[in-house]
C-alpha cells in the first residue's frame, strides 16, 4: 500500500508541477531544458498514474508492479464475494486499461503522421521544384506564404512562390535556418507524445495547455538555433510578414515556422530577448528531470 500511495502522489505532484509550469515564464529563457523537463514530467505521470492502480491491486502480494504482474499471470486470485478483492480487480483493470489507452494512442498518433508524411512527399514529388536561388529546398508554385518542415529520416524544407516574392534574402535565409532547425533537432518526436496524450485525454485543461507550451517552446528552441546562422530581427520581420501575408496552413504531420499561436511572444523574444539561465539553474533542472523521470520506473522495480 505504501508504494501506491507513493506512486500516487508523484502522479499528483506531475500534475501539479505540469499545471504551473504551463503558466510560468522561465521556460521561455531556456526552452530545450524546459522540453525535457516537460518530457519526464508526461513519462513519470503516466508511469506513475498505472503503478499506482497497479501497486494497490497488487499490494497482497507484496512483491511491487512488476514481480507482482508476474505472479498474477500464474496465479490470479480474486474473490469477488469479497468487497475488498472487487476494489482490487476494479484497480487493476483500471491500470490496464489506462496503460493499454495510453499506448494504443501513441502508436495510432505516429502511425497516423507517418502516412500523412508519406502522402505529402509523394504529393511533392508531383508539384515541387527545385529553386537554384534556394538549393536543397522544395518550391511549391502557390501565391500563398509556406514554409514548413516536413520531418523524417529524410527530412525536407519546403516553401511557396508566394514566399520567395514575400520575404527578402536576409529573410528567407532566417526562415530557413529556422525550418532547418526543427529537421535536425527532431522537433516531431518531442511534440507527438503530448499530441497523443491530448487525444487520449481531450477534456484535460492540463493536457491541452501542455501541448500548447510545448509546441511554443519546440518553435522557441528552433529559433534560437536559427539565430546563431542569422540575424534574429530578420527572423523577427520575417515572422511578421507571415502574419499579415495569406498564409498556407502547416500540412499535418509537418512543423511550420508560423503555426500555432503566440507568434507576438517569439517576436518579442527575438527582438528583446531575456537574459539566460544561469547555467547551475539550468544543470539543477536538468538533475531534478532526470531524477523524476528514473522514480517511477525504479517505483514499478522495488518490492512493496
């Protein structure tokens, strides 16, 4: 039972912790720590979420999550004369069904991005063109502002001929840097859990302002890469011009320099930026993410 409570009140406490952090302000000044510190708090919850429906059902046992899983797949026994015995089979399908849930949508979510990706470079294929003015980078021949980067194991930056006549070369050059940016950092696998566990959970508040902050940081993140190539005013003017221009909406499965919301913030940020982390505060953030991100698991391993 102790390890129940345990593990319960560390799921409580991510909740918690993900609930504050979606209105703090200090992410902004340190988005790659913040993104992984938003990563262990969405593993530890939903390891620590399961364990605890586990560890309650399995607590006669006395072998903790894991061994005691073992032992019930040899010998299961539940009364159900026993109101006691209900409670625990009510917790432990519970604790199936969540994980099973949680899993299912994961899977479903990169399955369904993945064709969407397949589609798009196959579309591609048939209506883009290479530009010598911006070599290794897909045209696409339409009046409207695009630029997004479809990611992969091949990964591709496209654009519209609506861009080219936008932007000027100082700007475009931001732009792309920017797109570059979310190809080689991987920018889709960080925001596809929490995509996931946003259609697993839809009626959460936490979950949706979660993912809402994580898309911010992961467009922050790429701009602070792309400002080390580029002057972050040009990226700021070009973000801008986006704004007011028609733009194309971000194809599924694809990260565009101007989706979602908050692009004012990044603009702001860009122009004025804040001061750094210091670099301990940082070093402590990332400790304490990887602190909680071994609790659960260690929690499933150790005997109750």
């Amino acid at each position: 039972m102790i390890a129940a409570a345990v593990l319960a009140v560390l799921a409580l406490a991510c909740a918690v912790g993900a609930w504050r952090l979606t209105s703090a302000r200090w992410p902004w000044r340190a988005p790659r720590t913040a993104i992984l510190l938003w990563q262990s708090l969405g593993v530890t919850w939903g390891l620590a979420t399961t364990g605890a429906l586990f560890a309650y059902a399995l607590a006669p046992y006395g072998a903790g999550v894991v061994h005691g899983l073992s032992i019930l797949l040899t010998s299961a026994e539940f009364d159900v004369r026993e109101p006691h015995d209900v409670i625990r089979l009510c917790a432990l399908l519970s604790g199936f069904t969540l994980l099973t849930v949680l899993v299912v949508v994961l899977v479903a979510a990169g399955a369904q991005t993945l064709r969407a990706r397949r589609r798009h470079r196959m579309l591609l294929k048939l209506i883009a063109r290479d530009e010598p003015a911006v070599p290794g980078v897909r045209v696409v021949d339409h009046p409207g502002a695009a630029a997004y980067c479809l990611p992969g194991l091949k990964s591709e930056v496209v654009i519209s001929a609506g861009t080219l006549d936008l932007l000027s070369q100082d700007e475009l050059d931001a732009m792309l840097a920017h797109e570059i940016a979310h190809a080689r950092e991987r920018h889709d696998l960080v925001l596809l859990p929490f995509g996931a566990l946003l259609r697993a959970l839809p009626w959460s508040a936490v979950v949706r302002d979660a993912q809402a902050a994580v898309a911010l940081l992961i467009e922050m993140a790429a701009d602070d890469r792309a400002r080390r190539f580029c002057s972050p005013k040009r990226l700021a003017t070009a973000l801008l011009r986006f704004g007011a221009a028609t733009a194309v909406p971000t194809p599924h499965g694809a990260l565009g320099a101007t989706s979602g919301q908050n692009v004012m913030a990044r603009v702001n940020r860009l122009i004025k930026p804040d001061i750094d982390l210091p670099a301990h505060v940082r070093y402590g953030i990332l400790a304490a993410s990887a602190a909680l991100a071994v609790s659960a698991p260690l929690l499933w391993l150790l005997p109750a």
